[in-house]
C-alpha cells in the first residue's frame, strides 16, 4: 500500500501590510478533495500539523461559488484557455469567474446539442458569448440572450434555470465538503510533526501539502517542515505542494553545495496576480508568494489565473491554485503508480 504524509497548516489568521489581521486556515477543497481520491485509491494518508493542533478551514473558502460541480469548471477552464492571452492584455479575474454566471456554460452547451445544433457550433457559440461577458464585464446570460440564434434555441427564462441549477449544486456540494471536513477523524486528531522520526517520515512514498493562507504562516519558516522536505528531497521521494503550499519550501536552507536545495525546480504556486485579486478590498499579505520564491532560486510556470495548472520537475509536483486540486491529486496517484497514466 502506497502512504503519504499530508502536512495541514494549523494556523488561523494571517498578518496583513500595514497591520491587521485576517481570519484564514487550509484551504478546503485543496484539503477535502486530494484526501478524497487518495483514500479512494487505496492510499494511506497521515495527517500532521507543525503543533499538533487540527487546522481549520478558512471561511471564504467554504462558500458555495468555490465549489462549483467539476464537469461545469472543467469545461469552463477549457472554455478560458481559448481566450485567456489576449492581444489586448486584459485579464481573467476571480471576478470573471465567480459572478459573471460563465460557470453554466457547459450546460448551455449541452441544451443547444440537445437541440441538434452540431457540437462544434455550439461550442463555438459558447465560447464567443463567454469571451463576450469576459470582455465588456457583462454576465454570460445577457451575452447569450444578445445572441438571436442562441436564444431562439435556449431562452433566456431557461438559461437563468440552468444557471439556478449550477448554485444550487454547488450550495450543497460545500455543505458536503464542510460536514467531511468537519467529522473527518484523522484531519482533527492530527500528530505533531516533530513526533515522527527519520526513518517514519521515510517509510512514506510522498509529501503532501495543500494551500490556503494558512501555509504562508506556519509552514514556511519551521524546522519540522524543512526536515522532511530534507528527507523526502534526499531519496527522491514525491514532494507534491498545491497553491500556497509551495511556501514549505521556503522553510529549506542550503545543500551541501551552498545553493538552495530547490534552487533551478520549476514551480507552480498561487500568483501575485491571483494575490490580489483574491483578498481585492483588504490589505495584502506582508508578501507574496510568487515573488519570494522567485527570489530563493525557482523557476516560476505560470498559467492564466484561476486555471488549472501542475508542473512536475523530477520528484517535485507543484499546482497553482485551488482549480487544481483534483488535477494536482490525481498527477500525486500517477507518480506514485496507483493511477494509470505518465508516471515520469
């Protein structure tokens, strides 16, 4: 049986520039999700946090628009992707994401095929009312409704019922992902770090660390965290870090060599762009992510914000943000053969 050590920040509130602070935690679907499909896959998974201490999941991430259904934000980061690099330079936004109704674009989709409309067409259609709401900030529904062949085929009246849908699946899916988190055993009774010895630490296939906020807090400057980092690096273990995870790594010194341990890895992690736009209206963090582990050496790969993006550069997998879970969980079951697929 495959194991791997999930390390789970325990933190609850992170300090802003300037003062103050905000409330925050793991990330919940980057904690629920992976967990999930590990243990579906027959995977082992020990929980550890840096003090023993269960961690939380931060609160704005338990809101039901980051918990759309996967086929619907599969087919819209598809959708994206035809897009996203504009020649004009204009940018997709959580904004874009989260409260422009794109994210029932799949459904609108399936209702033209359903009306015989042909496949590429309606995708077509789609994408251009998508790239029409992205554009002029305009919701999705009135992009299609100001589309004459669209809505001849799917109403208005009917699009705003699919979009309805989307919510009310996604209003329950949290509230699942919630009450798991909330009753999982072994997330809230976790051992302490510092309790494992060299050689358990070692008897794990691979390392897991998810994001949120919280990451940027406990795991990136502490001893416990650089030391299986260390062990894992040192046999070429899986090293697999989602979102803010990656801040774990800032927690390693130097080789023998004198150069960073992580020095040259190409990286995925939560951008300075997706920074700003995630906590828009509050004072950021006292520093970014991205910008500091371009500064220990890393070889940052960017993907469009909010898109699904894993990089694996030898024994170190790393994802950008949260519309990776899933992809990221199943890149870790690959590696470690559990999945069919690439496992280089």
């Amino acid at each position: 049986m495959r194991r791997i050590l999930m390390i789970v920040s325990s933190a609850r509130e992170i300090q802003l520039e300037g003062g103050g602070t905000l409330a925050t935690g793991y990330w919940s679907d980057e904690v629920y999700t992976p967990l999930r499909l590990f243990r579906a896959a027959g995977v082992e998974v020990r929980i550890c946090t840096v003090d023993g201490r269960p961690g939380i999941a931060d609160p704005f991430s338990l809101e039901p628009r980051f918990h759309y259904p996967d086929a619907d934000r599969d087919f819209l980061a598809a959708i994206v992707r035809s897009f996203a690099d504009d020649a004009e330079g204009i940018r997709f936004t959580l904004h874009h994401y989260t409260e422009l109704d794109l994210i029932v674009s799949r459904r609108i989709y399936e209702a033209l095929t359903y009306a015989d409309v042909e496949h590429g067409l309606a995708r077509a259609n789609v994408e251009a009312a998508a790239k029409e709401s992205w554009k002029h900030d305009i919701g999705f529904l009135e992009a299609l409704a100001a589309r004459p062949k669209v809505s001849a085929l799917v109403p208005p009246a009917q699009a705003q019922l699919l979009a309805d849908k989307v919510k009310r699946e996604s209003e329950e899916i949290a509230r699942v992902c919630e009450h798991a988190l909330t009753h999982d055993r072994a997330l809230n009774s976790p051992y302490e770090l510092a309790s494992l010895s060299d050689d358990e630490i070692l008897s794990f296939d691979a390392v897991f660390i998810p994001g949120g906020h919280g990451a940027m807090v406990d795991l990136a400057d502490n001893r416990d965290v650089e030391r299986v980092l260390r062990l894992a690096h040192s046999r070429r273990h899986l090293i697999a870090l989602l979102c803010h995870g990656p801040a774990a790594l800032l927690s390693v010194g130097d080789g023998p060599d004198g150069g960073w341990v992580f020095d040259g890895y190409r990286v995925a992690a939560f951008s300075n762009e997706e920074e700003d736009q995630a906590i828009a209206g509050l004072k950021r963090p006292g520093w970014f992510l991205e910008s500091e582990l371009k500064n220990r050496g890393v070889v940052y790969d960017e993907a469009p914000a909010w898109v699904s993006h894993v990089v694996v550069d030898r024994h170190l997998l790393t994802a950008q943000n949260q519309m990776s879970d899933e992809a990221c969980a199943q890149a870790v079951l690959r590696k470690l053969g559990v999945l069919q697929g690439n496992a280089a």
